[in-house]
C-alpha cells in the first residue's frame, strides 16, 4: 500500500514537471533563426521546378542545357559511356587530394592552353581540380578577394545568373560591361571597347570563352584581339569561363581559340573549366581552375593557396 502511495504521488510529480516544461514562458526569446527570410527561387532552377510541376505530357525544360534524346530523356554519350567501362571496379574510394587529381589537372590545362603550350610544359600554371565550373569561379572570387582585396569584377551585361552571386558572396566590388545588344541581335563591340577602355586599372575581367550564355554571341578572333590589345594596355586581368569547350562549334582547338588569343599576346590569364556541358557529366561536379604565373615559383605559391581555400570550402572534390 505504502509502495503504491509513493508511486502514484511520484507519477504526479512527473506529470506536473512535464507540463511545466512544456508550458511556453512569458517572454522567452525566439528561435534563433525567426528571421530567416524566403530566399527568391533561382532564376534557373527555378524553372526547373516549374518543370516538374506541370502536367502537361508535352512540355520541354530548356532552363538547364542538358543532352536530350527525341523523347526528352537523358543521353549519356558513348565515350563517357566507353570510359565508364575501363574504369569501372579498378579504382579504390580514397579521398582525393586537395588539387584533385593529378593527371585530370594535367590533361585539363592541355586541352585549355594547348598540347604544345609552353606555359604548360614549364610548369608556370597552378591549378587544381575544382566542383565543376561554378566551384572554379567561386574559388577565383575567393582567390581575388584575398589578395586583390581592391579589384573590382567586371562581368558582361548578359551574363550567367550565378556569376552575380558567386562575386557578391565572395565580397567582391562588382562592376558590368557592355556585351549584347538587342537591337541587332549581336555584340555591343563598339560599348564593350569603351568599357573596358575605361575600367579600373588592375581590375578583373569575366570573360565567356565560347558560347557566351545565355546569348550564344561570340567575338569575333578579329574582336578578340582588339580586346586583348585593350585589356593589356589597361592593365586588366582576363579570367575566362569555359564552360563550353566543344560543345559550341563541335572543335575543341577552336573554342579554345580566344583563350589562347589572349596568351599569345603576353596575357597571364585565369580559366574556369566545366565538364558538364561537353561531356555531359551534370551530376560529377567536374571542372578545373588555373592561373598562368611568371615562373614555376610563383605557380606553386598561387597553387598552394588555390588548395589552402579548397580546403576550408569543400576539402578535396
């Protein structure tokens, strides 16, 4: 009897102290996150929601360039497909490390700068692999932001949406160029030379390698060394996105054509490589991002603080 009282008035005990616990206090602060704001939908992507929403049984997504097959269904290409094969099963899961792979950062910067690059054979470009082309370009505004705290972004008007937030998050001054006009359908040539004749010395310059996008207008090999002409004279530095090596005229040599203008003519130019849209590997997240130097000292100092921000952002790819 004595056993049971004590634990019915125990039982009680507990009730009570749970229903204090669970009872709101007055005045308790709240929630650390209460004023987190919706974020806007991405402009992209958000078309793709839009997407899988819709019933519709013949409706096409083109928000995100992808390889489609007559029946709207993913397209894995042969050689992808072929390579897949070799490599299947013969590779461990160790962590890759910092840079990435060596023999893909090898291959990548050859087929941006050329076989025959001399940059390349001596050794005075730092690169690493990288999350695709949007983990490259973030790196690069990182990269800028620490050691050209001052230098303002110059990104053309189109341009990718996410090279906007890519820049405003790292922090860095973001300044537009005139690129695309309307009106014909073509470049701004004329508007893109007085821009860049008057940016800010030491600033950056985003440049679209090939396959400008969203516009798909490019300069011509003739425009392009105007423009490189300029950019020396101004004291810019040129960092391209190629995104598109390939994919635009089907010839990788001539896609790589404005790059490789700029080099010829003295530039030490900065490259974002995705592999997505000209192999069609989405969902790998490959890419690559280098820095051409003045010498093989210079590269390994860039490399191994290309790798020290790798590393607090991802770690390794």
């Amino acid at each position: 009897m004595l056993a049971s009282a004590a634990f019915a008035v125990a039982s009680r005990v507990r009730h009570a102290r749970a229903r204090a616990i669970a009872a709101p206090i007055v005045g308790a602060a709240r929630t650390f996150w209460a004023d987190v704001p919706m974020a806007p939908k991405d402009p992209i992507l958000g078309i793709s929601e839009l997407f899988l929403a819709d019933s519709h049984p013949d409706k096409m997504n083109l928000g995100v360039g992808a390889y489609r097959d007559d029946n709207a269904k993913p397209v894995v290409l042969d050689c992808v497909r072929e390579a897949e094969s070799r490599i299947s099963g013969k590779q461990f899961m160790e962590y890759l490390p910092t840079n990435g792979n060596k023999d893909f950062v090898k291959h990548s910067i050859k087929l941006a700068y050329g076989e025959e690059s001399k940059a390349v054979a001596a050794g005075t470009i730092a690169a690493i692999q990288t999350l695709s082309g949007t983990g490259s370009c973030r790196l690069m505004a990182d990269f800028m932001k620490r050691f050209t705290p001052d230098a303002k972004v110059y990104i053309p008007v189109p341009t990718w949406s996410n090279h906007h937030n890519i820049w405003k998050d790292a922090g860095c001054e973001e300044r537009t160029f005139r690129y695309y006009k309307p009106a014909t359908r073509g470049l701004d040539f004329e508007g893109l030379m007085e821009d860049i004749n008057g940016a800010e010395e030491g600033s950056v310059f985003l440049l679209h390698a090939c396959a400008h996008n969203p516009t798909g207008v490019d300069p011509t090999h003739e425009q392009w060394r105007q423009m490189s002409a300029a950019m020396k004279a101004r004291k810019l530095f040129p960092f391209f996105d190629m995104a598109y090596q390939g994919f635009a005229s089907g010839d990788c040599e001539h896609d790589a054509a404005a790059l490789r203008i700029f080099v010829e003519d003295g530039h030490k130019v900065g490259c974002s490589q995705s592999f997505a849209k000209n192999m069609g590997l989405y969902g790998q997240r490959i890419g690559c991002f280098s820095i051409m130097c003045e010498n093989a000292d210079e590269a390994a100092r860039v490399e191994s603080q290309m790798k020290l921000l790798a590393r607090a952002m991802y770690s390794n790819p």
